[in-house]
C-alpha cells in the first residue's frame, strides 16, 4: 500500500526544517510538497531531495513538479529506508 504524506516545507531563512518521520519497512511512499505558499513558486524549476542515511551514506532523488510548479513529490524507495534509526531529507 502506498503511504501519501503532503508537507509545507518553510522557505523562511533560519526557519526548522519539517521533520518527516519513515520506518525502515517504509517501502513505498510518496512525500508531496505543497509549494503553493513559496512568494517565488513560478520560479521553480526543479526540485530533489537529499539525505544522509545511518551509515552516513548520502542520496539525492529528483521530484516531480506538477505542471503549474505548485507541488512536488518525491516517489521514495527501499534503498531510502533500507536502514535502521532516522534519515534526514532536505527539499532543494
């Protein structure tokens, strides 16, 4: 079953990250980021995440933005879970 989590993230400099909490048995999901809120969304272009897994190995998986640029969504896979304990991700 796929798992669907929409997250605003805070373009505000200085601001804290949205923290998005997976499971290692999370093997399918989505995150969706509502862009709709960002002054300059009709400048987005492209957008991916990145991360450093426990084993400080890091990834970088491109999103897709929907045709006005008002979302994008990342489509993660086992190897972003495949460890134990927590990853960060970043929108960039």
């Amino acid at each position: 079953m796929l798992k669907t989590i929409t997250t605003i993230p805070d373009f505000q400099s200085g601001s804290i990250p949205s923290i998005i909490k997976m499971s290692q048995y999370d093997t399918s999901f989505e995150i969706v980021f509502d862009l709709s809120t960002f002054d300059q969304v009709s400048l987005v272009t492209s957008a991916r995440v990145e991360g450093t897994k426990s084993d400080n190995t890091g990834f970088s998986k491109a999103c897709t933005l929907d045709a006005e640029g008002k979302t994008a969504t990342l489509t993660g896979d086992v190897q972003m879970t495949v460890l134990p304990n927590y990853t960060e991700y970043e929108l960039v």
